[in-house]
C-alpha cells in the first residue's frame, strides 16, 4: 500500500494490518486448515460413520479406514513421482515446485468451477425470486420426484426396521450382544406405514445363521443411514408441497380488494389482520422490486469480475476495480472497502456451489437441522 512505501511520517490509515502480522495469520490459517482438511475432518467423517458402539472401536475402525486411504493413495503417488522422475530427469527443488503447481491448479479448479456456478446461479436465483409464478414452477417440478424419493426411503426404512426386529427376537435378554441389539432398536420407528407389507414378506436371507457384533455394527450402520434417508426425503417432500400452497395462496391474493394475503395453511391462517395486510405488501408489492433489484446488482458484479478477470493480462485500464479504486480515490479504507465487496461476493459465489453440492444423493446441505454429520463434516473439508 501507499503507506508501506512511505518514505517520510505519515499516518497510520485506520484498520491497517502490518506485513509481519499478515504473514504470522497466513501461516497460522493455512496450517489449521491443512491439518483438518487432511487429517481431522477425515477421521471424524469415518467416526460418525462407523456402526461401532463403543468409542474406542469407532476410532479404531475410523483411523484404520483413513490409513488404508492415505497408505493406497501413498503408493500411487510414489509411483506417479518415480515415473516423473526417471522420465523427465525431475528431481529434489523441481519435484517439489511441480507439485505445488500441481496444488495451486487443483486449489484453482475448485475455485473456478465453483465460483463460475456461482457467478451465473446467484443473479438467476434472485431473479426467480422475484417472480411467485416462476418460483412456484420451478418448486412443483421438484415436489413430485421428491416425493417418489421419500416413498422409496421409507420403504428403505421398513426394510432396514424388520430386519432389525428379526435379529433382536433372536438374541436374549440374557446374551452379551443384548445391549448392542437395543442400542440398534432404539433407532427404528414405532410405526411406518408404507412398510407394513415388507415387514410381513421380510425374508430372513440377509440374516446370518450366528449373529456377531460385526454383523451388528452393520445393521446399526444400515439403520442410522435409512433413519437420516428417510426424515431428510420426506423433510423436502414436506417443505416442497407446503412453499407449493403458500405460493399458490399468494399469488391468489393479488387481486384481493382488502390486500390481505389469506391462506388456509398454519401458521398463516392464524396471522392477525395487520400481518397479512403487511406479507400481501412484501410478497405482492415490495418483493418482486426488492428481488429484482438485488438481481441487477449481483449481475453487475459477476460481469465487473468476468470482465476484470478476462482483461487482466491485457490492459489494466479496461479493468472495472481499477475505475472504482480511482473514482474513491486510492485511500487505504476505500481500497479495503472495495475489496471486501468484490471478494465476499466471490466468496459467496463459491462457498453457494458447494452448500448445493449433493453427492449420489449422499453428501448435501438442508436447512432445518435435516442435515446428517458426516455431510456437513464433507462440506467442511472443502
């Protein structure tokens, strides 16, 4: 900044951060996030999903899965570096800068193709919501196959249950293996319905002859997943029809001469006269310019970034940051404040693509606390 240049006395500009402390707090981060990325965040992701029941065998089992990973990923990795080597004559301070440039490309892959999703996703996001119409098309497209999803996980669910009932009518109050079994039944339902006809056609096939605590640890493995399954998909089918109805309500209320938005769900149904007249302003009047209005402005800054990025290595003066920097004049608050816009908006863009990020179905963020451990363990790492 101009301020480490300056020669003479000048004053500190206000929220100033020395180079020896940006270097101390680089460190610090970059360090803290290898060590999770690499090694905590995968040892609790293999924890929470283990079926073990006690702590020492969950860590055990976690730690071990993790050492296998790292020990095959180890030997592919020296093979890929003897290969290198002996091919290109590659060795000692080269290998080692290869492989950070190996690094950097990943780290900037990710980066790219995720704040590029971002880039486009968010304006287009804002847009749509702008308009109770195209939101409520784009939510009943969803509803339907949400609701085959959640069919399907209770049946999952069923099935994973009287299997479970199957094995604790086996084992004894009196066997070892009898509080493995309960902490197992604890997780299945009282009632489901959808599943009634496979629990009275369960074959008992997938039942070994001698029941065993690794047999166990996988059935209460089976259950905690189909439990989580199960409340997740029937959550989005929930959510899905609900914001179906309330955007159908609402858009019905356009044309109501008292501007009141009436719905015959709770807890709307249940809203004083002056909230309803209050929702009807924001949801028919202030919301559609509120939404659009955000919507230009994040499309200006995507095309501001794109542009900037796309002139880089060209001429600096086409660059959308610099005739901001300069139209504020240059001053150390103007110069943080615009970067803290710009990067944050990056930031979001980025961070946005990975919490919608879902993994065969596996791996994804919900809201309302419908998230499972070691989904929120993966978004984590990345």
């Amino acid at each position: 900044t101009l301020y480490r240049i300056c020669e003479h006395d000048c004053d500190e500009p206000l929220g100033y951060i020395s180079s020896p402390f940006t270097r101390r707090l680089w460190v610090g981060l970059y360090w803290s996030m290898y060590l999770l990325t690499w090694v905590v965040l995968p040892i609790m992701m293999s924890y929470v999903d283990s079926g073990a029941f006690t702590f020492r065998d969950r860590l055990r089992e976690s730690a071990w899965s993790n050492l296998q990973f790292y020990g095959v990923s180890g030997a592919v990795g020296l093979l890929v570096v003897g290969y290198i080597a002996l091919t290109r004559g590659v060795f000692g301070a080269d290998l080692v800068a290869f492989f950070m440039a190996l690094a950097n490309f990943w780290g900037l892959f990710l980066v790219i193709t995720f704040m590029g999703f971002g880039l486009v996703a968010i304006p287009r996001k804002l847009w749509f919501r702008g308009d109770l119409a195209l939101e409520l098309s784009k939510i009943e497209g969803r509803a339907m196959a949400y609701k085959d999803k959640a069919y399907d996980s209770a049946l999952e669910l069923a099935d994973a249950a009287s299997e479970v009932r199957l094995v604790s009518a086996r084992v004894s109050s009196t066997d070892d293996l009898r509080p493995c079994v309960d902490r197992v039944l604890a997780y299945c339902p009282q009632q489901h319905s959808p599943g009634r006809s496979v629990q009275n056609t369960h074959s008992t096939s997938h039942i070994p002859a001698e029941i065993t605590e690794a047999y166990l640890a996988m059935l209460h493995n089976r259950i905690k997943h189909a439990v989580l399954k199960e409340e997740r998909d029937r959550w989005r089918w929930s959510r899905s029809a609900r914001r179906a109805f309330f955007l159908q309500d609402a858009i019905a209320s356009r044309g109501n001469p008292n501007r009141q938005l009436v719905s015959s769900l709770g807890p709307w149904s249940r809203w004083t006269l002056a909230r309803r007249s209050a929702a009807w302003w924001w949801y028919i009047a202030l919301r559609p310019v509120v939404f659009r209005a955000l919507s230009v402005a994040a499309a200006l800054l995507s095309i501001s970034i794109l542009w900037s990025e796309l002139t880089f290595g060209v001429a600096s003066q086409f660059s959308v940051v610099r005739h901001v920097l300069r139209a504020l004049g240059l001053s150390y608050l103007a110069i943080e404040a615009t970067s803290i816009v710009f990067v944050a908006y990056m930031c979001l863009c980025a961070y946005s693509s990975v919490m919608k990020l879902r993994i065969f179905n596996v791996y994804s963020l919900e809201s309302h606390h419908h998230t499972n451990e070691r989904s929120l363990l993966f978004c984590g790492a990345y």
